[in-house]
C-alpha cells in the first residue's frame, strides 16, 4: 500500500495509476496457483492475475512492490 496523500512524489504515482489503464483492466484470467494482485485506487478496485500484469500496470504493481521492500 502507498498512501500518496503527503508524499514529494505525488505526482509520480498519480501518473503510474493514470497509466495503469484500470478503467479497462486485463480479462481476471488466473491459472491454478498464479499469483493475483489487488488493486485499489480511491475506491477502484481490479484483481489482476500475475500473467495480466503487462506494460504500465506491471510498472504500478513492481513500483509499489518495491515500495513495501523499501520499507521492510
């Protein structure tokens, strides 16, 4: 979870959601044992199979990922 209300970089992860495309999500698609991913964005929210995590909503998900990591 990354709560972007006071953040310097505000802007930046406006911009990943923005390109995310979660007005349109992948097909929900999991195989047996994949990972799914839940996203929330206000009170958006997509389940997104591992296999569907493609180009700027892979970047969201690695980014917020990475977030967690950092903070771990």
């Amino acid at each position: 979870m990354v709560d972007t209300a006071s953040r310097d970089d505000a802007e930046r992860w406006e911009q990943l959601v923005d390109g995310a495309g979660l007005d349109l999500p992948p097909p929900y698609q999991p195989e047996p044992g994949e990972t799914v991913y839940e996203i929330r964005v206000d009170e958006r929210v997509v389940q997104v199979a591992e296999s569907g995590l493609v180009g700027p909503l892979e970047e969201l998900a690695e980014a917020v990922l990475e977030q967690g990591a950092d903070a771990a």
